[in-house]
C-alpha cells in the first residue's frame, strides 16, 4: 500500500514538472531554435515542432514515472505493450497527419504528442487501478511529492547538467 502510495505521489509529481518544463520549452522554442539552427528556414521547423512537442513533454515524464512504478511491482510487459503500441500509432499518425494532411513538421510533433498522451493514460491508469484495492491514497499529497522530488533532485541536475553540453556542443 506504501509503495504504491508513492507510485502514485511521483506521477503527480511527474505532472507538475512536465507542465512546468513543457511551459519552459514553449516559452523558450523560438530562443533555442535560433540559437541552434543552421538557417533561418531550419529555425522555422524546428521551433514548430519545439511548440507542438512541448505539450508532449508533461505525457513524457507520466510514462516513466509509471514505468518504474510498475518496475517497482514487477510488471515489465505492460511498459512494453504500451511502448510498442504507443511506437505503432505514432508511424500511423505521421503517415497520416504528414503526408496525408500535409501537415509537415508540426503533424510529425502532433503525431508523436498524441502517442506519447496515449501511452501515458494506459500506464496512469493501469497504476491506478493497482493502486485502488491496496486502498493507496490517489488524491495528491505535498509532502510525499515534495519528498520524491527532493530524492530525485541530484538526478533532475544530472540530466539537466548533460542537456545544457549537448545543447552547448550544438552550438
């Protein structure tokens, strides 16, 4: 019950910071396109598709939360199934949104944004229903995702630390 209760605290937290860091990279899109871009026309792809995969990045962060909370409860295939599926409708949806509606960059974000949401609610709402009957707490609970954040901090200021080379190497 404790575990799962924790589960479910770092899926909220896993909300909250890909809401915020989603706002960052919308917010930032048109600065770190052209900052990165080779050309004027580059810049203008690739802060669309920065835009539209912003909203992606909140899903992102729910698949891996979720992911190591069924880990956690040794259920590795359903990560799998949804990775699979979610792999299957994202070529689905850039065929689709791509080629078939000419949407270009931003379908391929699309495409892959609605991918991602709907892998997230199957993994969401799978933990969910495992939380339920061990009576886990599913309403938010600050201390406990304040808590999960702070252990997780020295691995949010890793990865931050090998984005900012990666970005700073581009440059």
């Amino acid at each position: 019950r404790t575990a799962l209760g924790l589960a479910i605290s770092s899926l909220w937290l896993a909300a909250t910071l890909g809401v915020v860091l989603g706002s960052v990279v919308a917010a930032g899109s048109g600065v770190l396109a052209d900052a990165m871009s080779s050309s004027v026309e580059v810049a203008l792809h690739a802060r669309q598709y920065l835009l539209v995969s912003a909203l992606g990045i909140p899903a992102m962060l729910l698949i891996l939360a979720a992911t190591g909370a069924l880990r956690g409860v040794l259920d590795l295939r359903t990560p799998l199934a949804a990775t699979i599926a979610a792999n299957l409708v994202n070529v689905g949806l850039n065929l689709t949104l791509v080629y078939g509606l000419g949407l270009g960059v931003r379908g391929a974000a699309a495409g892959t944004v609605i991918a991602q949401w709907l892998a997230a609610a199957w993994l969401v709402a799978v933990v969910v229903r495992r939380a339920r009957p061990a009576h886990a707490v599913i309403r938010p609970r600050v201390r406990e995702i304040l808590a999960a954040a702070a252990q997780g901090l020295p691995l949010i200021v890793r990865t931050l630390t090998l984005r900012v080379a990666v970005v700073l190497a581009a440059l």
